[in-house]
C-alpha cells in the first residue's frame, strides 16, 4: 500500500471516530460529575443574583434578566434530590435551551467541555430513587471516572402550569 493510501485511509478512520463524538459540558454537584450536550447549553454565567418567585416549587428558585431576556433558574442541587450549598466563587448558571424557554441552572463548578464517543454511553442503572431519574440519559466512563449524562428536557414537566 503506498504511503498516500495509508495516510488517506488513517484520515478516513480519524473522522469515522470524531464523527462519534459528541461535545458535552461537565460540571459538578456534590462529589458527583454530570455532563451535558452542550449543543443545548447557550452560555455559562458566574452565579448572579436571583429574583425570587412567589408560590414557585422548591427547586425554582427564581428568575434573571438575561440582555433583556427572562430566564427561570432552578437549584441542580434541587432537581436531584442533594443537600443545599452555598454558593462560592465557582458557582455557575448553564444556560440551556428548553423547548421555547431558556433555562438557568445553578450548579456547583463547571469543570470543563469534553468530547464523548456516542458508542460508549450507557444505559443508566435503575436506582429506584426518583429524584432526577427522569433526566439522566446515561452514564459515561471517562477515565475511570464515572460522568452522569443529563438533559433537562423534561423541566417542562415539574413547572406549574
């Protein structure tokens, strides 16, 4: 095989991969490591103060002006069921597109934007504990390290209507 064949052939396997790759945002909450598409993230703000919502349910915890935008913000903490934390410096807000809405929400550190093969994400186990089960998508093993797959899709379902 000629040397250009070969190198066109490792070129063709190098996309064959990246083209399983799928750009996720991790951040933490806890000592637990979610990630999220990031296709569905619009930005991440450093932690800004909160209106808050009169009557909203425990895990809104209120709204921001986004450039002239409204934008509710809920506790990721809240979502899955975790102990409160104060916010720190490295508290952020992910800004994510929900349906016809943006969505903030307030997680403990955004750690980095990682590239995961598609192939590799699995099923999550069923646990029995409802709190945000119905937003894990999956599980990932990065590195010996366990990431928790997320999509906030289905906020829609907990807001009062």
């Amino acid at each position: 095989m000629t040397n250009a064949l070969v190198a066109a052939r490792d070129h063709d396997d190098a996309d064959d991969n990246a083209a399983h790759l799928i750009k996720h945002v991790s951040f933490t909450l806890g000592e637990e490591t979610y990630a999220i598409n990031a296709a569905r993230v619009n930005e991440v703000l450093r932690y800004t103060e909160v209106t808050p919502v009169p009557g909203a349910p425990s895990f809104i915890l209120g709204i921001i002006n986004l450039r002239g935008n409204v934008v509710t913000v809920i506790n990721g903490r809240g979502v899955f069921g975790l102990p409160n934390h104060t916010i720190s410096e490295h508290s952020r807000i992910i800004v994510v597109d929900i349906e016809d809405f943006a969505l903030g929400i307030v997680v403990d550190k955004v750690s980095a934007i990682v590239d995961l093969n598609a192939e590799e994400i699995e099923t999550p186990p069923a646990t029995g504990d409802e709190a945000g089960a119905r937003f894990i998508q999956g599980v990932y093993n990065e590195d010996d390290e366990l990431l928790i797959l997320v999509d906030f899709s289905r906020v829609t379902e907990l807001l009062p209507r």
